[in-house]
C-alpha cells in the first residue's frame, strides 16, 4: 500500500491535521494535492473534492466511508492534542469501549486507541 488518501474541500488544512496527529510532516505540496509521511513512511493524502460531503457519522443511515485507528500511549493526553488540532469528539451516542471516537476538520472519523488495549 502506498497511501490512504482522503478527500476534502481544505487539502492543505487537512494535511496539517494529519501531519499534528501523525507527527509526521507534509512531504509533498502542491495545489490540490498533499501528502503527510509519518516517521515510519506511512502515508496520508490530502486531495482537493470541491464537492465533498463530510461522513454523517455516527447516522446508521450513512457512510462512514473510511476511519483510521491511532494507537496511542496516554489518551487523555491524545485528545487534548486532537481537540488542539482540530479535531471535534463525537458525542452522540454510539458504540465506544477503551477507545475514543472523533471526526477530523473535514469530517472524517478516527478512533484514538490505547496501545495498552491491544493484546500483544
């Protein structure tokens, strides 16, 4: 896999996002198109849709259409980086265990999951 790529009407805001969440940094920058590399070489683009339309997360009736998990050391402390970035908490009841549920500024959701949650 080379990249995950998601749409948006703010290419270059949702890549700052990413970058943020990801610690990584916008490797490629051009006028409809950016991409985020993380320390590890993992991908993220950024692609301008002029007509996109954010997911209705958590509406049942609609598509999520894509959602990263994140592993993270401290989840509280993982949030308020988030919510710092941009990032807005979904609070309309859905199903949420460890993990926490949020949308990125052009609507697409992510969970932020422990890492000590995960069983090895």
């Amino acid at each position: 896999m080379r990249s995950i790529v998601f749409d948006t009407r703010e290419p270059q805001r949702l890549a700052a996002f990413y970058a943020g969440l990801l610690g990584g940094k916008i490797t490629t920058e051009e006028h409809d198109w950016y991409v985020v590399t993380d320390p590890d070489g993992r991908r993220i683009a950024c692609q301008l849709s002029a007509e996109h339309e954010a997911p209705r997360f958590p509406d049942p009736a609609a598509s999520q259409q894509v959602h990263l998990d994140v592993l993270v050391d401290d989840i509280d402390d993982a949030e308020r980086q988030v919510l710092a970035l941009g990032a807005v908490r979904v609070t309309t009841p859905h199903p949420e265990g460890g993990f926490r549920v949020f949308l990125d500024p052009a609507g697409h959701p992510f969970c932020l999951i422990p890492s000590d949650a995960i069983p090895s």
